[in-house]
C-alpha cells in the first residue's frame, strides 16, 4: 500500500529515489538550414542562369574584341588618308577652309609635327596594341599612334604628306569600347529576367509537390475527402503519383470506417452486459464495501470501453487538464492489495497535466505492472515502487522507480520497441513484449516524451515528461475515474479463517 514520505524507515534514505531528473536529453541534432523545396529550386536554377550569363558575357565581350579593333583601325585609316588626298590636291586658300571644317565638324585637327614634340604611346593594352599594329600595317612603318603630345590628350596619329611630317588629331572616343555600365546595364537585365524565369520555374515544379504535401498532411490528420489530387494533369509521372496517392486515400478511409464500425460494434455488445452486471451489483450485493468497489471496477470498465469509441473517431486523442495525483492514486488503489508490490507516492495533490485521463492511468498501470514482473527484489520477492512527480516551468516530471536489477544498459534503448524481450531475469514472467511500447506510443501520443534509465543505487527508472496544466484558482479538473477511498479488506488464509 502507498507509504508516506515521513513514515519511511530511515535505512531506505539510501535507496531511496535519488532528485527528480527529466528524460535523458537527446543528442542536440545537427542545425540545418530552413530551406524548403522552392527556395532551393529557384536558388540552384539561379546560380545556374548567373553562370551562363558571365559566361556569355565574358564570350561576347570576347568576340567584339577583335571586330571593334578592325573597325576603328580602318575607319581611323580611312580618315588619315582622306585627309593626307585633300591636303595633297588643294591650294593653300582651300587648304586653311578644309582645315577649318574638319575641326568644326569631324573634330578632326590636322597640326605640323616639330621635332621637340613630347608623346605618349598608346596604353599597354590588347586594344591599343592591336589598333597600332593595324594602323602601322595600313599607313606605313613611319606612322605614330599617341594618346597625347604635348600634355593634350587625344589619339593623334603621326603620318607623312610630301615629305612633311604631321599630326592628326581625333577624339579619344573612337578608340574606347563599350563602357562597364552599358555591360553592367545589360547584365542586370539579363540577370532580372533569367531570376524571374527561374522563379516561375520553380513555382510551376514545386506546386504539385506542394499540393501532395498537403493532401499527406490532411491524410495525416485524418481528412480524407479533402486530400484528393487532380487526375487530369498533363504530366504523366505527376498524374501516376496523383492517382497512385488517391486510390492509397481511399483504402485508408475505407480502413478508418471499417475500423470504426468494428469498434462501435464491440463497445455496443460489452456495453450492454456492463449495465446489466451493475444493476445486478446494486440490488444484490449486501455488503456495502464489496459493492463500492465492484461498482468502481464496472465504472473502469466502462471508461475504458468510452476509450475505444474514442479511437474510433478520427480525431484521436483530446487532451484535457487532469489532476496528476488522482490518476496515480487511482491505479495505486487497483493494485493495493498485491502482495507482490509496495509503492511509496508523492505526488503534490494540486498537481495537473495535460492529458487524457484514462490514457494516463493506462500508462502507469502498465508501468506499474512491468516493475511487479520484472523489479523484486531477490531476496523477499516484492517489488517496491517509489512514484515521484515535480513540476518544472511549463512540464511536469513523473517518475517511477523500482528496486530491481535493472536492464543491462545495451539493451535501454530497445526495451520500448514492440516484442522486444530483454534479458532472463526481466523477461522471466510471461509477457507478449508490449509493455513498454505501448507506453512509449501513449506518452507520444498526450504530447509527452519517455525514457528509461538505471538507478545509480539499482533499480529500473521510468521517466515521463508531460504538459503542464495551469487552471484558475478554484476550478478542479473532471475526472472520468473514480476509485472509493476504502481499502478491500484482504481476504484470510484457508487456515485462519478455519481457526476462527
């Protein structure tokens, strides 16, 4: 029976249960970045598309290299020996008008070349090395290409008239390529249109994924009518998913309804005997103890059988707040009288969690089940259950402990998996192996985590992390079970009782 703390013997401090612990952290996974399928399509399909136009920036810009050059090479030629024909075939009065309207017009100046005259080459560039060469292979050997003479910018080309040495002076805009911002310019409209394209793309990839991933989240949550997909799309691999993912909706909706029909039916036929068994209680039985406590069994009995009309609706479980300390002493209560078990309780009465409350006392009567069969004590053959709960910021901590042997530590990590039967001295009652797995799917279920761990003083730990419920002051949880606070009497030995 439950013993409280105070009442203790003072030799079980040492095995006693040690400070409340959470479940055993999982290792912290690795961050990855929230990048969902589009941002991932539209950003590969970018950098795709940004590539190919550098590169095809960088093959234009290569192939108006060697044009441009030719071009301006001819054209500067063309004037240097139209200007040396005019000057050669006019008088002098003529000469100084024809001078006077290439500078206004052309901006072209035609000055005499001085032996003093100071000059700079051309830029060491592949421009202008390539347009000197060309200018010096057109005009003769004896031309002079400068980008200034005297301090005066310009392109000034050096050539000879009758033996005279001059200068022809242009301007330096015939010679410069197309400017960086008209690159620029046109790379960032290249680049705009190529990013939306890229993100149309995307889009028109990404929708029929984005439509199957939520038909499989309304599957999921149990909506069947609403997870159907277009049949009639033109694409024939995402119209064979389509109805492939269709056909497998319908299946599940047809299993969800048989399910459902199948557990309505049971419900039904146990319901009935259940009312007739309760009446019979309440009219026969004498003795008022025996009569509370064969009403309370009726009434979890048919809590449970409201648990499997639960299941078969679709919406699964409903978690309410639910007062922690009435489910434990409630399961405590059933198995009071066990001579195989003694549990030690504290749990603060006003403790309340988040939970469905016949779920949860199903928890822990499997809990309490599995220390019976696998925690005695060797040497007096009961098993003694310490049950501690504690409140932490927004979850509260229960923990079972018994004083067992414990599991080897290889094998904690597989005790929750279904079948799963661990070594001779836990697994030596008779058991299908369920236990713990249905635990674990529970707990998941009310939105909690479980784990199991070994007592550093022996004994197996069971640690349940669930929601905290925060009610106003005043107001009490409902509880769906109920247990009479008298303790069944134990029945006597054949023996004594014959001595009586």
């Amino acid at each position: 029976m439950p013993t409280p703390a105070a009442q203790r013997p003072a030799a079980q401090d040492l095995t006693s249960p040690a400070p409340l612990e959470g479940p055993p952290a999982p290792a912290a996974p690795r961050k990855r970045v929230g990048l969902n399928l589009f941002w991932r399509t539209f950003f590969l399909l970018s950098l795709l598309l940004m590539g190919c136009i550098l590169a095809w920036l960088q093959t234009l810009r290569a192939l108006e290299f060697e044009p441009r050059t030719l071009q301006s090479a001819q054209q500067i030629a063309s004037l240097v020996n139209l200007s040396r024909a005019a000057l050669q075939h006019s008088d002098a009065i003529a000469r100084v008008s024809l001078l006077k309207t290439m500078a206004d017009q052309e901006g072209l100046r035609i000055l005499p070349r001085e032996p003093g005259d100071r000059f700079q080459p051309l830029p060491d560039s592949p421009l202008g090395q390539r347009l000197s060469n060309e200018l010096v292979q057109r005009l003769g050997p004896s031309t002079v290409v400068a980008s200034s003479v005297n301090g005066e910018p310009g392109l000034w080309i050096g050539f000879v008239i009758n033996g005279d040495a001059n200068w022809l002076r242009m301007d330096h805009s015939r010679l410069v390529a197309a400017s960086g911002r008209t690159w620029l310019i046109w790379l960032s409209i290249a680049a705009l249109l190529s990013l939306a394209g890229a993100a149309a793309i995307a889009r028109l990839i990404n929708k029929p994924l984005k439509q199957l991933s939520y038909a499989a989240k309304r599957v999921r949550d149990g909506d069947f009518a609403a997870s159907q997909l277009d049949e009639g799309v033109a694409t024939s691999e995402i119209r064979q998913v389509n109805i492939g993912f269709n056909r497998m909706a319908q299946k599940l909706a047809k299993l969800e309804q048989d399910r459902a029909v199948m557990l309505a039916g049971i419900s039904h036929d146990l319901r009935t005997p259940l009312a007739r068994l309760r009446l019979e209680t309440e009219m026969s039985v004498t003795d008022e103890v025996a009569r509370q406590h064969m009403v309370a069994d009726i009434v979890q009995l048919d809590a449970t059988i409201d648990k499997f009309l639960d299941y078969a609706r679709p919406e699964g479980v409903t978690l309410t707040p639910v007062n922690l300390h009435a489910v434990v002493s409630s399961c405590v209560f059933a198995v009071q009288d066990h001579g195989e078990l003694s549990i030690s309780m504290e749990v603060p009465e006003d403790l309340n969690v988040l939970a469905d409350e016949v779920e949860l006392a199903r928890v822990i009567s499997n809990l309490l089940e599995n220390a019976r069969r696998y925690g005695k004590d060797p040497d007096t053959g009961i098993t003694t259950v310490d049950i501690v709960a504690k409140a932490r910021e927004h979850w509260v901590l229960l923990k079972l402990r018994d004083h067992g042997p414990g599991a080897p530590a290889e094998q904690l990590a597989h005790l929750t998996k279904p079948f799963f039967r661990g070594d001779t001295a836990r697994t030596a009652a008779a058991g299908a192996g369920l236990g713990l797995s249905i635990v674990d799917k529970t707990v998941q279920r009310l939105g909690g985590v479980f784990a199991l761990s070994n007592s550093s003083s022996g004994g197996l730990v069971a640690h349940l992390q669930l929601q905290r419920a925060d009610l106003p002051e005043g107001e009490d949880p409902k509880q769906r079970l109920q247990r009479p606070q008298v303790k069944r009497s134990r029945p006597h030995p054949p023996d004594q009782a014959a001595a009586e």
